[in-house]
C-alpha cells in the first residue's frame, strides 16, 4: 500500500511580476482549480525554510497563474521568494472525485496491462491538451501511453499498480 503524502505540491514560484509584490506561479495542472484566493500555502525553499503564505488574490497569466500574498507588497520582497515551492495540504484538497489522482499519488505505480503484463513503473505524467501522457519506464524502455478511459482501465493508488490496455496499431514505443 503506498503512503500518500501529508503535503501536496502545488507549484513553484518562477519570478517576480511588476512592481507591487505580485509573483508568476507555475501551479500543477492537476491542483489548478484547487489553489483559490485565501488558500494558505505552505511554501518551502531548500532545508529548512519554510513559511506559510496567504493567497490575497491571482489570475491567469500566459497559461501562468499571477499570485498576490497578503505579506507581500514590492518588488523586493517578490524576488525574495523566486523559486520557493509552495504546497497545500491533503486536507485543503479534501476528498476527490471518482477516477481523479493527484499525480505524486500515481508516481511510482506498477503498470500491468489486463493480461497481466508488467510494463514497469509510472515515472512521470505529461500535460497535454489533449490527453495527459503517462510515462512507463521497465525493462529498458520508456513506454508513453494516453491517459485515456480506452487506455487506463484501472489506478488503484491503494494496491500501488495502474492497468492499462494496449490498443493494436496505436505504436506503443519509447521516445
């Protein structure tokens, strides 16, 4: 069974936006929707640093998220925090929908397809628009297969394996 993580990552602070404490966000496509105004986020930077900050408002921003925090009000105080990680808590994310995962949850993960065929194990999942792509590394290959319901017909986070069916004449390969 594989032990999910108290803390979620959420994005990371890429630099500094304008003159009055605004920064650009790179957030997590899966948490996007997840991340509002008044979140508290837990934000990290190296070992040991560590402080929590108040979402005061955000937008969008070049497929970027702008985000203004409440103790945050000049540029200065922006380039401060350039490259912290920032996190929610699995209690802020809160129970989700049937057949949604948070993608650290899924990393890791054994892929069998439904013949019981081990493929190797989930390394990384792409976003993209039209379907995210899961990466499968085993057996010296890198596997990329859509994360679509024809392809993924089962994550079981709780068993710590994915099932997948290979559909003929797609050319499944490396990349």
């Amino acid at each position: 069974m594989k032990q999910l993580d108290k803390w979620i990552e959420a994005g990371i602070i890429v630099r500094p936006h304008g003159l009055a404490g605004e920064v650009i966000v790179d957030v997590k496509s899966d948490l996007a929707n997840l991340v509002s105004d008044t979140s508290v986020l837990r934000a990290t930077h190296g070992e040991g640093n560590e402080r929590f900050l108040t979402v005061e408002s955000m937008r969008g921003h070049a497929g970027r998220r702008i985000f203004r925090f409440s103790t945050c009000d000049s540029r200065d105080q922006a380039e401060l925090l350039r490259s912290w990680v920032l996190w929610l808590s699995r209690e802020q994310v809160g129970e989700l929908e049937e057949d949604r995962w948070l993608v650290q949850d899924i990393l890791g993960l054994d892929v069998v397809t439904d013949d019981g065929e081990h493929l190797g194990t989930l390394t990384q999942v792409m976003p993209q628009p039209a379907s995210d792509i899961l990466v499968v590394e085993g057996n010296g290959e890198e596997i990329l297969l859509p994360f679509i319901k024809e392809v993924v017909l089962d994550v079981d986070v709780s068993a710590g394996r994915v099932i997948v069916h290979l559909i003929e004449g797609m050319g499944w390969g490396t990349k």
